[in-house]
C-alpha cells in the first residue's frame, strides 16, 4: 500500500465529481486526510459520507469559491479540525453560463461567471491557503487548469463561433497566474504547479459535446458521448481520451516530495495532443513580404 500523504492533509475544491474526487479518491488510497468543498451540496454528502464510511478522515462543505470570506472560514476550520493543510488542489471550474451549450457565440454573461470562478475563484482559494504554508515554510498548490489554456482552437471547433473564448482565456490566466504564484511562494518552499488536462468525458465536457452537435452539421444525428469519443480518438497520438484517475496521478506526483524540484509549470496531460491541427491552417495567398 502506497502511503506517500500519510498524515498529509488535502484540500481540494470542486472535490464532488469528476477530476476533483478522482483526486480525493487517489489522496484517500496514499494515506491523506482530505478536506472537500464544492457547490453542489448533495452529491458532496454523498462523496462525504462515502468517505467516513471507509474510516477515511474527512471534512467537507458547501462553498462557492467566488466567496473570499466563505473560503477562509472553511480554511480556518480545516487547520482547526487536522492542525496543518500541506496540499491544495484548486480544481472548481466553470465553463459558461447555462445556456452555452446552445450558443454559437459567448455573452457577457459567459466572461463574467468563467472569469469570478476560473480565476478569481483561483486566487481566493490560494489566498486561503498560502499564509499558513508560509508560517510552515512548507506546501504544494497544484492548480487544475486546461489544454485549452495554451492552444489555439482546433479543428474539431470548426463552425462553433466564439462562445468557449471566455473559457480559454480564463484557463490561460490561470497558467500565467501559476508562474507568478511560484516566483511569489518559491522563497517559503512552496512548490506551485499546474496540470493541463486534454479531454475527459466529465460534466464540462457534456456541455462541449452538446454545443457540437447543435452547431455542426457533421454532428448532428450523434450523441454527446459519440461526438467525444470520435474526436479523442482523432485528436490524440496515443488515441484515446483521458480519464479523471489520469489527471489525479499527475497531481498527486506534483504534490509529493518526489517534485521538490518542480515549481511554476504547466503540465500537459492530454495523450499528446498537439498544439494547433496545422492541416486546416489556410494562409493567405498574397501576403505582403
């Protein structure tokens, strides 16, 4: 048994679906005491009694990341209840506002909830944690962010219009801002990292998949899942999508000893998918030299 965090105790937002409880899931097996929070108050009482129920050490609550004040006090009562937090995975996201999925093209609407969450979110939550890594001189903030942050749109986005610029901007924001927390944080002996993930079939994506085939004639008479699985499968060198236990490896790996070295990066975990589908590239045929 692999009890790398024993005594180690994680916190992790976002932590009741998809990449976040992949994470506490992988945590929990390596010996960690897991601190969750998310929006969605039920499916977190599930993941929570799950846990205890598994004589895993747990506490979780209700919080909107958008809450400085809210994450703070959970903060507080996280040291209160285990005395350290040495790990914190900055995973709560979103993509835009409700109707996205519908939209060819993004709304106000669409910047201002993926900016409040996907980097104001990001800072909050860093606020909380890293004055009391620095009383430590000790900690690891792994932040979840996108490949979606470092590339171009693809091919497989033709014909969608605008409406996930809000997302990709704000993904890329939150690598620039992983950079900056590392120069900060690096002379307390915090490490600050990030994981890029590619594609995973998880709530988020749903939404993506929904939009392609409303917006994209090639789509049409497919299902979400379908539409999913055909563009990993083209999309990837290695052929296939990723998985949440995928991403969870990667963050566990950043938030072990085993990366001491390791500070103000970007890790791709994505099957190899390359940075821009130069095949669907036009260029210009009378361009000034």
């Amino acid at each position: 048994m692999n009890n790398q965090f024993e005594n180690k105790v994680v916190f992790i937002t976002g932590a009741a679906n998809g990449i976040g409880k992949a994470a506490a899931d992988l945590f929990s097996e390596r010996g960690a005491k897991l601190a969750l929070c998310d929006v969605n108050e039920d499916l977190l009482k599930d993941v929570h009694n799950d846990y205890k129920s598994r004589g895993i050490d747990v506490i979780s609550k209700k919080v909107d990341v958008t809450n400085k004040s809210n994450l703070f006090d959970f903060t507080e009562e996280i040291i209160s209840k285990f005395g350290n937090l040495d790990v914190c995975v900055p995973n709560a996201g979103a993509i835009g506002s409700s109707d996205f999925s519908k939209r060819k093209d993004y709304i106000d609407e669409d910047w201002d909830i993926t900016y409040s969450v996907n980097v104001k979110g990001l800072v909050n939550t860093t606020d909380s944690v890293k004055e009391h890594m620095k009383k430590n001189n000790n900690g690891k903030i792994v932040i979840v962010s996108s490949q979606g942050g470092r590339k171009p749109r693809g091919v497989g986005d033709k014909g969608r219009g605008n409406v996930l610029n809000p997302y990709l901007v704000s993904k890329a924001a939150s690598i620039q801002f992983t950079h900056a927390l590392a120069i900060e944080l690096g002379k307390y002996n915090i490490n600050v990292n990030t994981v890029c993930p590619g594609r995973l079939y998880t709530s988020f994506w749903q939404q993506i998949a929904e939009n392609h085939k409303v917006l994209n004639n090639d789509y049409s008479d497919k299902d979400p899942f379908e539409i999913f699985e055909e563009q990993a499968k083209s999309y990837f060198p290695l052929g296939r999508a990723q998985e949440p236990r995928d991403i969870a490896y990667s963050i566990a790996f950043l938030a072990s000893e085993e990366a001491s070295e390791i500070t103000g990066q970007a890790l791709n975990v994505n099957g190899g998918g390359i940075s821009v589908s130069y095949t669907h590239l036009t260029l210009p045929t009378n361009r000034e030299v």
